[in-house]
C-alpha cells in the first residue's frame, strides 16, 4: 500500500528530492504515484507537517 499526502501538505517540496523512485509530483499538494511507490517511508520522514503517512 503506497503512502499518501494529506491536505496538511504545504508544498515544501522536501519530499521530492527523498524520493529515491520519483514517485511524487508536485501541485498545489503534492502526489504520490502509487504505482511507484516502493513504500520506503523517506518521504514521510522528511515531512515538516506530517503530512505523508500509510493510507
């Protein structure tokens, strides 16, 4: 299950660089691409808002 991004993102973009498959997007909130999501947690980890988390 990949993870997901909340409405609390901010769209800080530390997520993105993380990312070790490039499975996040960048908007007006960011997006995972949950067919590339390896589930590594990174991106989670790097988020200042907590904002990314297993659905």
């Amino acid at each position: 299950m990949a993870y997901v991004i909340s409405d609390d993102c901010i769209a800080c973009g530390s997520c993105i660089d993380e990312c070790p498959v490039g499975a996040i997007s960048e908007g007006n909130k960011y997006n995972i691409n949950p067919d590339m999501c390896t589930e590594c947690g990174t991106c989670a980890d790097v988020c200042p808002n907590e904002a990314i988390s297993l659905p």
